[in-house]
C-alpha cells in the first residue's frame, strides 16, 4: 500500500510532554465495532470489559540506552551521541549514533568520564562495523552482566525525539517512561500503552474479573520511526526479541474458549500474540525474535480488542491500528481526537479499538 495514504497533520501542541498524574486519568477514546466515538478516561477501562476478559500486558522494561562520549585516540575527538538499539550478544550492541559519518570502522570511544564512579570511571567500545542504514555495532569493553551496570550507571533514558526535540529529558522521566509492569530488562523504548496502568487501575479490573497477563517484547527505537519507502512492501522491519510462556498460552486459550475476549495492551503485546498464533487463533509458547509487520489486509488471529496510544503518521503502529479497525475509521477517531484536544503520542492519552463488525 502506498505510504501516503497513512499521513496526516498533527499540531505541535498535541503532543504530550508529560504523562498525566495519576496515569489512569488519562482519556481514552473508545472506538466502537460500528464506528461510533466515545470519549472516557482510562479509569473506566473496567467497565468497558466483561468478566472472563484477559488483558495482555508487556513486562519489558526500558534500559538507559542514550550514552555520551568521545572518539578517542585521534587528534581530534569529536563529541558522540549513541542510542543503542538491539543486543547482539553480551558484548555488543547495535545502535544509532551522531555524528556517524565521522566515525569509521575501528575507532574507539569512551562513554562516561573519569570523573564519574562507574567501574573505572567510563566505559570504552570499538566500532566493529557500520551499517548501510547509519546504525553502527559496537563492542564494548566489558561483557554481560557488568556492561549492563556501566551502561546503567552512565546512561540515561532514550526519550523518543518528539519529546527530548521539545523539552531536556530529567530525572522525572526515568520513572515516568516505565510502565508499572517494567521488570526483564532489554527495551529501548517504552510500551507506551501500559504506561496508563496504576495499582488502583489493576485492582479494579480483577474486582471485575478480569484477567491480567504478562508477555515480554524488548521494544527497539525502529518500531516507532515514520516508514520513508513509497509503499508499505518496500519497508523492513526490524527484528524484535520476545517471549510468551507455555502457561499464559494455556490461560488466553482457555478464557477464549470459554467466550472470553483478549485484550492487547499495547501494539507491542499484539505484536508478540500474532506472532505466536497458530493458524486457528490458538496461541502457542514463543520465544525468540519477531519481525511482523501488520498493515491493512491481515487476518488477526489472537486479539480481539486493543488498548493502544495515537501513534505519528506513516508510521508501522498507526499502519497497524488502521489494519485493526480500520483505515478511514482510524482517520475519523484521529480527527476526533484532535478537534478533542487529546494528547498524542508516548506520554498522550489512550484509545480502546474494537475491529469493525466485531460482537460487542
């Protein structure tokens, strides 16, 4: 499908800076199987639900992937900007840096300084290689478990570009951009929906008798940049890791041959579901990477119902949402939701979609 055709305009002063406090006040705009709009807050989930319904949550939790440091060796060390973006192995990663074009394969660069406590005071690592699409792998000096300690000592929390573009990134924000589920370490970004989640929130959904279920999809920085090639078949996706366990498999296929609907909080969990089902729409235990990318035309199997923030244009997740429910629906809510005043994007408000035709 043409790109194009997923574009629109969005006002700079729609896009949230912050999340809302508490989290659960954020709105929500529910969009119905037959296309009616209604406008809620994400407390009312709840009653939005029926009893037997099983969320599906995903328990990633964002690493502090943006590091600063210098090339190192040469007579001239520029300043470098890196966000890692995918683990290769336990001493290397995959990341996006500025400037790449004055980096070259075998250059060194110190992260960190000597002043901060951090191991030796900074963390080292070597440009193995360089990407045709501008990510470069580096190899850092320490491996497994202590890398990871040096990169959280000395890293800080990757805010999408729309939000760090318009304010500094603070202490505020390493709280702020996990979800309250956050807990196997390995995403780059954040599953934006779950961040609208609280204790209280949770509680009232299982006082309704609904279920919550918890899946893992390390989220990389790809999932949410615009997609530049004319047509969605010139598009790749990158590779994502995921896990889903044999017993959350059994619990979604039960409640669903019981009449109970699944819910994927977040087009990260839907992602990982899909990617899991078999052809009858049974999910199978999955673990290792995904790499689907869902447009208008596919068959969804496993979900039945969404929870999902508003997404950039031309993007993989707004191409999604509109394969879900719908391209000119999904318009319509966008539109809905600006002349609203609806807050867009990671820290923005929430929608709840139904697919078209679907049973209420």
């Amino acid at each position: 499908m043409r790109t194009d055709l997923f574009d629109f305009d969005l006002p700079v002063v729609s896009i949230a800076l912050r999340p809302a406090s508490p989290r659960d006040s954020a709105r929500m705009l529910v969009v119905e199987a037959d296309g009616a709009l209604c406008d809620h807050v994400v407390a009312d989930l709840p009653h939005r639900l029926q009893p037997g319904d099983q969320l599906v949550v995903n328990d990633t939790k964002v690493i502090a992937a943006q590091l600063s440091g210098r090339r190192i060796g040469w007579e001239t060390e520029p300043k470098v900007e890196a966000t890692l973006i995918k683990r290769i192995d336990g001493s290397r990663w995959q990341a996006l840096v500025r400037p790449a074009k004055k980096l070259v394969e075998g250059d060194r660069i110190r992260f960190g300084n000597e002043g901060k406590v951090c191991l030796l005071g900074h963390l080292d690592a070597e440009v193995e290689r360089k990407g045709a699409e501008g990510e470069v792998t580096l190899s850092f000096s320490f491996h497994g478990p202590v890398l990871d300690q040096a990169i959280a000592d000395l890293g800080a929390t990757p805010l999408p570009p729309y939000i760090a573009s318009k304010r500094t990134p603070d202490e505020r924000d390493a709280s702020d951009y996990q979800t309250m589920f956050a807990e196997n370490e390995g995403a780059v970004a954040a599953p934006t929906a779950g961040l609208h989640f609280t204790p209280e929130l949770e509680a009232a959904l299982h006082a309704r008798g609904v279920g919550l279920n918890r899946v893992t999809l390390h989220v990389g920085a790809g999932t949410f940049l615009p997609v530049k090639a004319d047509d969605t078949d010139g598009h790749r996706m990158h590779g994502e890791w995921g896990s889903l366990s044999a017993e959350t498999a059994a619990t979604l296929n039960a409640a669903r041959a019981s009449g109970g609907r699944i819910v994927a909080v977040g087009t990260t969990s839907l992602r990982l579901l899909e990617s899991a089902a078999r052809e009858d729409g049974t999910i199978a235990p999955f673990a290792g990477e995904t790499a689907i990318f869902i447009t208008p035309g596919y068959r969804f199997r496993a979900v039945d119902v969404l929870m999902t923030n508003f997404h950039l244009p031309r993007s993989t997740l707004f191409m999604l949402v509109s394969a879900f429910a719908g391209l000119e629906r999904m318009k319509a809510a966008y539109a809905h939701a600006k002349r609203s005043g609806y807050r867009f994007y990671s820290y923005g408000d929430a929608c709840l979609l139904h697919p078209e035709g679907a049973a209420p």
